[in-house]
C-alpha cells in the first residue's frame, strides 16, 4: 500500500490514552486464571484503532503506537486495519523511543506531525515546531463529539425515510388513490 506521506503524521501513544481515559480502560480485560493467550487489551485497542481511523477522516497518516513490554505476545508484527498502522515496539524498546524516532523522521521530513500522549517526558521531547501535541484526553473529547454527530446523523436519516406516499401533498395523493380505485 503506498504511503500516504502528503497527510500529516498522527502519532498516538496506545497504552498512554487507554490507560489515561476510561472510555477505553474500562474494556481492559482482567486475564482469566491459567490462560497464558489471552491479552487483556484487544478489545480496548481495537475501540482506540477504531476511534482513530473514526477521528482522521482523511487528514492524518495515522499510526497508533504500543509498548510491547508486558504484553502476552511482544512479538506483534506492525499491523494496519481501517487505514490506521499498529506498531508494537520491540522488545527491549519504549513506545516513547518508538514515538520519538516517528516524530524525529518527520523533522527531518520537514512534514508536519501531530502527537497524542498526556506522558510530559514525550510532550517535552517531542514539542516544537512541526510537531502538534494533543492530550489523550483532548482526542477520547473528539470522539465523543464525533459519536454524538453520528447519532444526530443517525437520527435524522431514520426520520427522513419517507415513502412516496408521505411526500405527495393531500390533492395528489386523492388522485392517485382514485386512479389505482382506493
């Protein structure tokens, strides 16, 4: 798949905002006893790939980035689902080195990069110009917002639903219930 390396970069610290809001906190899973392959935090990774891939809309080149260090199986290959790339960094290496390194190739890009983390150490590394930074609690607010949009959107197109019927003013609809003999 080519790079899409005219977008933004969009740098999101996994572990950083699933641990730092409860709307993906809550879906970390407590292992059950004896089971060495479950890992607690598919189902709040996968809400956090999806509310990513949800909140991009086509600005950013997003990349979603999780330390490998503690889960069942560091050996993660890099993924990608919905447009958004999963790297796991290697064992022996932070997600903030990961992260730094992402953000140090775009300077070196000249191309613009935003990050998502609410870690100080990273958001004082990383800070300064190209380089956007977006609390993890500032993005679980935007997609927020961008649930209840959908909702509204939602809403609005199941009212919309009209038969033919419906949209014919009174003086039509009598003339055609008179020509089909109703």
């Amino acid at each position: 798949m080519a790079k899409r390396s005219h977008h933004e970069l969009l740098v999101v610290d996994g572990y950083n905002v699933i641990f730092g809001t409860p709307r993906y906190e809550a879906l970390i899973d407590e292992p059950a006893r004896g089971s060495r392959d479950h890992d607690p935090f598919d189902r709040a990774r996968e809400l956090l790939v999806s509310d990513v891939a949800a909140f991009e809309q086509g600005r950013y080149d997003p990349v979603v980035v999780f330390d490998a260090a503690g889960n069942v199986n560091p050996d993660h290959p890099e993924l990608r689902r919905a447009g958004v790339r999963m790297i796991f960094s290697p064992t022996g290496v932070t997600a903030d080195t990961v992260i730094e390194k992402l953000v140090t190739e775009c300077r070196h890009e000249m191309r613009e990069v935003t990050v998502v983390t609410s870690d100080n150490a990273i958001r004082a590394t990383v800070g300064g110009i190209p380089v956007t930074r977006i609390s993890s609690a500032m993005l679980a607010h935007e997609i927020d917002v961008l649930d209840e949009e959908r909702e509204v959107d939602v809403a609005d197109r199941s009212r919309g639903r009209l038969t033919v019927e419906d949209r014919l003013d009174p003086e039509t609809l009598a003339k055609l219930n008179k020509l089909l003999g109703r």
